[in-house]
C-alpha cells in the first residue's frame, strides 16, 4: 500500500510527497560535492519503499520519515551524507524552537520598497539562486550567530537572541550591512563595514591592497586608503629606470577592481581615497573628478595639515614634500590651492577635507601609529588594517505621544552596544 499522508509537527495530516524527501536528499548530496539528481531519486524511492512496508497501518510523522533516510543513507553508503542530512535536520529544529521562543510567524512589517531590498541583496540564496530565507529568517539568523558570543562569557544565549531579534525585527536597531549579509551565513566573509588598508609605494604593495580591498568588498565591506605614500608622476622608479605614474593612476586601477566586484555583488563597493595636501600630485588629486564617470567609486578627501592652514591664514607659499626621500620639490600658493579644493567642492562634491593633524592630537592610540585615513563616508577614522561595526538605532521608534522614551532609548542602545560588542568576536578577520 502506498504512502499518501503524513503527520505533520502540529498534529496535522498533510498530503505525502516524495518529492520533498528527494529534494531535502539532494540538498545533503550536493553539500558534500555530490549534484547527481538521478541517486537522490533512488534513495527517495528506497525510503518510501521502507515506509510503505513499515506503515500500513497508521500515518508516519515527519520524524519517522526523517528517520528512515538516514538509515536508508548509511545503509547505501552514504555516511557523509547521512551526517549532512541530520546536521541539516537539527538547524531547522534550531530555527523552528527560535520561532516559538520569538513569537515570529508573523513577519517584519516592512514596506514593499524594504522587501524588494531584502530580496535582493539580503535574504540568502541557494545556488540555483532562490530565496531561502525570510525577513524573519534572516533576523533569527544575525540574531543568533551574534548572540551565541555570549557563551565566551557565560552570558544566556537565548535570552540574549531574544533580545537581539526583537530589536531588528521591529526596525528599532540594525547593524551595518556585511554583518546582516554574512552573519550565520557560513560565508568566510567578515561582519565589519568599514576598513582603513595601507597602500606602500611598491607595485607588490600596491596589488596586495588591491587583493585585500575586492575581498572585503566581496563580503559587502568598504575601504579607505591613503594613497599619500606613493611617490608623484614623473619620478624615477629605480628597479626599471623608468618614471612613476603616481598615485591617481593606481587609484583607477582600485576603480576598476571596485566595478568588477560590483558587477557581480550584492551592493556596490565604496572607497575614500585620501592624499596629502603636500603631495607633488595634489593639483591633479584635487581636479581629477572634474570630468564626468572618473573614479565613480572613490570618495576624495584632502588631508590638510596645519602648515598649510597658517600658509593659507597668511597668504603664503608651502612646500610640496616628494615621500619617497622627503625633499621639497616645489612650492604651491596655499590660497590658490584652497580655492581650487573648495571650488571643485561645489562642482563635483569632491574632494572633501580631513584636518589630519587634528585628527592625530586627539588619536586614543597614537603609540600603535598615525591615522592616516578615514572610511568611505569619514565617520571612521582608523589605522591600516582597523576595521568599524557600524549599527543604525532608529530614532522615529524612540518616540511616545510625541516625546523621547528616554528609558526606551536607554535599553536600545544598551542592546545595539551589546550587539556590536559581540560582532567583534564573531567577526572573521
């Protein structure tokens, strides 16, 4: 007697479909490097042959069955698999016990413009690139991954998910976007949106920053770099005898990585790219944007010293300084200059300014070294190789019969603090 029906978790009796076992068989075979469809079909066709020798007289649960293919698995050598399979088969009791706990059949109320943003960028995706996950999903995911930091130090991980779920599905606090991408995904992606790179004057240096930026942004992450190292155009390369195409040349080919990864990503790359106001090629740094479509995925900001702040107070000359050996090369009139940056402000909105000197009185950690970049929107300052987790608390959901719930506020940012504490130690660097 074939199977027709099933019990279903909640009692329910359910129409019985093979076609789900093969499915959930073919899942575990491609995990481990297996993408025949034909072998998924005859495991399936050997469970449902168990199953109806084993239950004619009563209706198998979704436990029984699950059951069944696991024996079935192990039995036909797929040991492997069969691990897959019950590996797989705990995740979604996991995700089921969350629900409950969170109260979550009901999704996220988002507008239709979120949802389209969600579908597609964030929601996760099987390789045949449908959506796997829910708003809802991808809340318990983040909310999980992050929470189960707390194990390190002896926190409640469920109360803490809890927390953390609660939070981002009534939009009250989210983090940025890489740790909503890759959280719980399984990805070796990091968590962070923000990182500051070092480009040395070397052609290796330079295309091992190039490497490391298309990887973090890859993982949805931006960059900053300082581009201030290099030695200007025109100046002598000694291992070829040739001449130096200087920073904004390298900055093209940072450009042209960024298009690539973007074509292909989730959201576009973002880059600040930073040069000294005392550089030989600051002219060209300061009006390279003036045309149109030139280096579209680079923010640009000058990084003015206090020298050139009292040249420009005073009316008076300052040196361009070559960083390969630290000699004066010429002289620049500083107001001229600080015109020409305000005036390609206004026409372009780049570059912008960095008061780098400044920026360097009040660095917290000026004994590991000199901050000599921002991230992409300025609101980061870090050393090379530092990264930023960045969280949104939504003010508007703040608000009670027209005031602050300060004790509201209070807790939430308490919760995005912790959420982002813990993003640190789940971060994969």
């Amino acid at each position: 007697m074939a199977i027709s029906e099933i019990k279903k978790r909640d009692g329910r009796i359910a129409k019985f479909e093979q076609r789900k076992i093969t499915d959930a068989i073919h899942k575990a075979l491609v995990a481990v490097h297996s993408k025949d469809g034909k072998v998924a079909k005859k495991l399936s066709d050997s469970v449902v042959k168990i199953l109806s020798k084993k239950y004619k007289e009563r209706i198998p649960s979704v436990e029984d069955i699950q059951n069944i293919v696991i024996e079935v698995l192990k039995k036909k050598g797929y040991k492997k698999v069969a691990q897959e399979y019950y590996d797989y088969r705990l995740k979604k009791a996991e995700l089921r016990e969350l629900k409950r706990i969170f109260e979550i059949e009901k999704e996220p109320k988002l507008t239709v413009n979120a949802l389209e943003v969600l579908k597609k960028r964030y929601l996760l995706k099987n390789e045949e690139g449908k959506i796997v996950e829910t708003p809802a999903n991808m809340f318990v995911r983040v909310a999980k991954a992050i929470a189960d930091i707390d194990k390190l130090y002896g926190g409640n991980v469920r109360e803490t998910a809890e927390r953390f779920y609660k939070v981002m599905s009534k939009l009250e606090f989210l983090p940025n976007s890489p740790t909503l991408f890759n959280a719980g995904a399984g990805t070796n992606f990091g968590l962070s949106a923000c990182y500051v790179l070092p480009v040395p004057d070397s052609l290796e240096g330079i295309f091992n920053a190039v490497k490391n930026m298309v990887i973090i942004e890859q993982g949805g992450g931006g960059v900053g770099f300082d581009f201030s190292k290099l030695r200007p155009k025109g100046d002598i390369v000694k291992s070829t005898k040739e001449v130096a195409s200087g920073p904004c040349s390298f900055m093209r080919v940072f450009d042209t990585a960024t298009d690539v990864i973007k074509a292909g990503g989730r959201r576009r790359g973002a880059m600040m790219a930073v040069l000294r106001i005392d550089h030989p090629d600051i002219l060209e740094f300061i009006t390279i944007k003036s045309k149109e479509n030139i280096l579209t995925n680079f923010n640009l900001s000058v990084a003015i010293t206090d020298e050139f702040m009292e040249a420009v107070k005073n009316n008076k000359k300052y040196e361009l300084i070559n960083p390969r050996d630290g000699k004066a090369v010429k002289k620049l009139k500083a107001r001229k200059v600080w015109d020409l940056i305000i005036e390609n402000a206004w026409k372009r909105g780049d570059p912008g300014m960095i008061f780098i000197d400044e920026i360097n009185r009040k660095n917290p950690t000026p004994e590991v070294g000199r901050i000599e970049a921002t991230n992409p929107c300025g609101e980061f300052l870090g050393l090379p190789y530092e990264s930023c987790n960045l969280g949104s608390i939504n003010l508007s959901k703040m608000v009670k019969d027209g005031k602050i719930d300060w004790e509201k506020l209070k807790r939430t940012v308490h919760i995005a603090v912790h959420f982002l504490d813990n993003v640190i130690d789940a971060n994969y660097f």
